[in-house]
C-alpha cells in the first residue's frame, strides 16, 4: 500500500463531519459556536470536551486531548494514521491515487525510506541468512507470534542490503541519509549503519515507522545496542518504543508501564501486559510526561533494582509527578530484567510484581526516612530532599497528603514539613531556596510557566488576539508583527499568536483562510500546539459587534501604551540620577511622549 497523497488527506479531512463522526461516540450539546459533551479519553462528570466544526478540531480542557477528526480515529478507535484515512475516505467516497515519489514532502520521502527498510530487515530474517537472529531471538524466548506483533527483523552483516533495498526502490542516498539508515564514506557512497543485528522499529503514535534499534548478534560486537539517530521524523524526547501497539492496552488497563528496553517492553506484553513501552535510549522527558497524561493518569514505572536505577527512578519522577501523573514503582531483584524474572517465575508472578508496585513517592519518603532522621539535622535533610518531588504535585489534596505521610516518615512535625514544602511550591520558579531547588531545574510543565506573572484580564486579550490572528493570519502585516512583537508580553501566548502568524505566511490554512492547527501542530512545540487548540476550538472570544480588526488593534495599542508607560518610569527614574546626562534623559522623555500621544494614551504626567 502507496503513501496516500497530502491532498487527499486535506480533502478527507475537509469533508469528513467532525460533529457528525464525534457525535457516534460522545453526546454531544451546543454551546455557542462549539459542542460540548463528556470527554471519551478521560473520566468526567462534567463536559470538557469541545468540538468546533468550524475548525474541525475537538479539544479537551479535561485532558488535553486534541485533534482533527482523523486524529479522533487514531486516538479513539486506535486505528493507524493511513487506516483513518482510508477508513474516512470510504464513508465519504473519496478516491485514494497511489502517488509518485517525486510529488512527496520531504517527511514522506523519509517515511517512505523507513518503510523499504522495514520490509528489506524483516525479509532478511525469514531468509536463510536470519538463521542466527532467529535463534538468538528464540533463546530469549522471542516466539514467532511477538516476533510478528512487534515488527522485528534482522539486519545482515553486510556493507549495502539496505543501499541496494533503496536504490531499487529510487529512494536517493540523500534521503537514506536524512532518515540515519546509512552512512557516507569518505571515499564517497554509503553503507548501511545497522549490520549484524536484530532490528526492533519504533513506530509513531499512528504506527509509521520513524527509526530502528538494534541490538548486536555478535558477543564482542560494540555498541550492545545501535539506534539510527534522530531525524526530521524522529525525535527521542518524544518517542517511546512500542507506543501504537500499547495504545489500546493503556486505555483498556487504564495505566501505562514505562520500561528501559525493547526486550523489557516485549516480556512485559508477552505476560499480558500489553501497556508497556520503553524509552528510546533517553531519560524520561517533559513532552514524554505530557504524551502520558493525554492517555492515562496512572504510571508504573519499572528500572533496574541498582543504585543507578533507584536514581533513574527518582529523575523520572522529577518530571512525571509536575504533569499531574500518579507513578508506582515496580523493584525487580537486582541483576534482573523483566525478560528473566518472565523466564524464572512466569507470567503470572511478572503481573503480581506489576500490580502490587508500591507508589513511587511514598517510596522515595520511605529511602529518604531510613537514610537517617534522628537527629534534628538528618530530619531536616530528609525533608528538603523529597520536598521539591511533594512541591511538583499539581493537585493541592494530594500534595498535602504526601507532606502529611512525609513527616509521619521522619516523625517531624507536620507544620514545620507543610511549610518547606509550601516554600517549596513558591521556590519552584524560580527556586528561591537552592537548597531546596531541584538539581537541573527546568521549567515546569504543567505548573508554574512564564505566565505567571500575566494577569488574566491579560491573558484573555491575549487569546482573543490569537484567536483573530488565527482566523485572519492574512493580515498581519510585517509592521503590525513589529508592533506586536514590541508590545506584547514574553510568554506562551504571545508565542502562539506569531506561531499562527507564520503558519498562515506558510500557507498552512484551510478552505477558509483559517490557520489549519492541524497542519501547524507537528511544527510547534506541544505547549503551543496545546493552547492552539485551546484557542480555536471555542471562538466564544470572537467580536462579533466590532470588525475584529479593529478590536485587535485596540488591544495591541493598549499593551504598548501600558510599556511605554512602564518605559516611562524607568526613565524618569534616571532623572534622579546625578550622572545621568539629564538633557539627554528629557530627550528621550519627550520622543517616548510623542509617541504616547500618537497612540493615544494621556499625556498628562509630561509636566511631572
Ligand atoms: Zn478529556
């Protein structure tokens, strides 16, 4: 089966009924220009889920989930991105043309690159030259039922089997190099980066394969493990491998299992435990955090018994337990993996483990009690080091619960631990306390953001700026940008209206003139692509008795006013200043005046 064509997808997405598909599985109500109805990722009581036709996107203030309305298909029915397509172009009658190579964006080029070498490694296997990976793949007690379930193949001890795979296929070098299946030789021409290995693709939430791991046959063979290296299409932050078999297990389990390793998150669907995945040979991640939390609040997480593990663990949680996410730490004896302790003592023993894990935090305030707190001091260690982890928990309740059970651990009092802990919640942004700070801090997803200071009358003129922008991105002339960029704050927000801005400039819009935030989401961060849906997808913001224009300037105009005046402080300030040069100072008072006045901001402090 061919790529299908972007047109065709633009056109199934154009005509396809978003209300009309949503409304088979969610009751859905008008409320202004967007259906509510109870959101079908998440349990709710009351609706957040919207849907916006005219956008046709569905947000959820619940959950965040978004997307179009294939996006709803893949993520509800857990088809593949081309099976929605295809399922959709049916219903509608759309005609799906096989294409040509020479027509495709460079991202499907790469796709298409990955999808000849997938096929070339997993023929390889079946082939009498995969007689030795089939038997390394059969002693760690690899059937062929999890051999075809998770794609695996094999790559050849060989300089060109996916050189000559490519070419055959008129794939250019170029392309096999963009997507890391191949390496340039000095002398020029390429070989192949993976050989001698068994192959395990990574596949995207819509299952296309973005990159491979291999895992070497040889004893002496270095590096153990090989992944191709990130590309336009992979990026490590963001990947788990094993994600779009583990989908429908997630929701069903109502939990997902993060693991180390390709072998880790294959024993654990091998002992029912179809909700694993693992990482790609990276720490846990912020946007790893958020992709979670789109699909399940409960996380069990399961790392080596050592040190190092109980460390990786603790990282983990760093950025798990801000995303508002509930983690259980699974300990497996020490020296062993999933893969093993599945071979020891069977299926059913590995799920015990899994289900009676006990949580995470609580654990950590265990570690950290027995570590010492008889002495005043020991107690007070003990405290400031989990208090950054408690501080993290988004949900008050919670977070005061775990400050409870952290000073019942140390048996210190509990007022004295609730107050580092709120000196904490305070602290995180910045840390106020570098005692209490967490080490490599970075921004907070989830909590504290750059908008923080920004006051919500702010913030909502922000979003109807975004949310005009977005519907007339046309209009944003190189001048208005300019004004803009001077008056508006530095925070999430203002990124996002000159996000819309330039994926309207890029031709990223709809039939309408609407920036299409489906389009532009794979090009913005997660944060932005988040609020963009946010914004979109209730246009209740909307003016609807002044030309929207028009109230866009306004608004602009009156955030420059605002820092002009703030501007104006400052250097009134310097008049004080004795070694300020004060004709200059005036100078620049009046051109800051002029310009005041040009706006239409008072003008009465210029005698003061
Ligand atoms: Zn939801």
């Amino acid at each position: 089966m061919g790529l299908i064509p972007e047109t065709t997808i633009q056109e199934v997405r154009d005509r396809a009924d978003i209300l009309g598909l949503i409304g088979r599985h969610v009751e859905l109500k008008q409320a202004g220009q967007s259906w509510k109805g109870l959101c079908p990722f998440h349990d709710e009581k009351t609706p957040s889920f919207n849907v916006n036709p005219n956008r046709q996107a569905y947000y959820c203030f619940g959950c965040q989930a978004k997307g179009d309305v294939i996006g709803f298909l893949v993520d509800h029915e857990n088809l593949t991105f081309p099976e929605a397509v295809r399922t959709l172009a049916a219903e509608l009658g759309i005609e799906i043309p096989e294409t040509d190579s020479r027509e495709r964006s460079d991202n499907e080029k790469i796709y298409a690159a990955l999808e000849v070498a997938q096929a070339c490694y997993r023929e390889a296997l079946r082939a009498p030259g995969g007689q030795g990976a089939r038997e390394y793949l059969e002693r760690r007690g690899l059937d062929d039922a999890s051999i075809d379930r998770f794609q695996i193949g094999y790559a050849p001890d060989a300089w060109d089997t996916v050189v000559r795979a490519l070419e055959k296929a008129g794939i250019p070098s170029d392309t096999g190099m963009l997507s890391g299946l191949l390496n340039e030789r000095a002398s020029g021409g390429h070989y192949d980066r993976l050989r001698g290995r068994v192959i395990f693709p990574i596949q995207d939430v819509r299952g296309r394969v973005i990159a491979f791991g291999g895992r070497a046959l040889g004893a002496d063979q270095e590096p153990k493990y090989l992944n191709t290296p990130e590309s336009p299409v992979y990026h490590k932050r963001r990947a788990f491998y094993g994600f779009p078999h583990a989908l429908e297990p997630i929701r069903r389990a109502g939990r997902a299992i993060i693991c180390e390793g390709y072998f880790d998150a294959i024993a654990l669907a091998r002992a029912g435990m179809g909700e694993a995945v693992a990482t790609c040979g990276t720490a846990l991640t912020a946007d790893h955090a958020r992709d979670l939390r789109r699909r399940t609040s409960a996380l069990s997480l399961l790392f080596d018994g050592d040190s190092a593990g109980k460390k990786a663990m603790e990282r983990a949680l760093e950025i798990l337990l801000p995303a508002g996410l509930r983690v259980r730490a699974v300990s497996l004896p020490e020296g062993q993996d999933p893969d093993d302790y599945l071979v020891e003592e069977g299926a059913e023993a590995l799920a015990a483990l899994v289900d009676r894990a006990p949580d995470a935090l609580e654990l950590v305030i265990r570690r950290a009690a027995a570590a010492g707190s008889t002495t005043p001091a020991e107690k007070a260690d003990a405290v400031r080091r989990v208090a950054p982890l408690v501080a993290s928990i988004p949900d008050p309740v919670e977070r005061s619960e775990y400050s409870r059970r952290l000073a019942l651990a140390t048996n210190a009092d509990a007022t004295a631990v609730e107050s580092v802990i709120r000196g904490a919640v305070q602290g995180q942004s910045p840390p106020a306390n570098p005692r209490v700070s967490l080490e490599g801090n970075q921004p907070r997803p989830g909590s504290a953001d750059s908008e923080a200071e920004i006051g919500e009358s702010e913030k909502r003129h922000l979003r109807q700026i975004a949310l005009i922008v977005s519907r007339h991105p046309e209009k944003v002339t190189d001048a208005q940008a300019e004004e803009m960029h001077e008056a508006l704050p530095n925070c999430a927000l203002t990124r996002l209206i000159f996000a819309f801005a330039d994926a309207g400039a890029e031709g990223f819009i709809d039939a309408e003139g609407r920036v299409d935030v489906r389009a532009m989401e794979e090009r913005v961060s997660p944060e932005i692509a988040d609020l963009a849906y946010k914004v979109v997808v209730d246009e209740g913001l909307y003016p609807t008795d002044t030309p929207a224009w028009e109230v866009l300037t306004q608004i602009v105009r009156r955030f420059l006013l605002k820092n002009l005046g703030m501007q104006k402080k400052m250097i009134k300030r310097r008049l004080d200043d004795p070694d300020e040069d004060q004709d200059r100072v005036i100078q620049e008072l009046h051109v800051l005046e002029d310009r005041r006045r040009a706006l239409g901001g008072d003008t009465m402090g210029r005698s003061t």
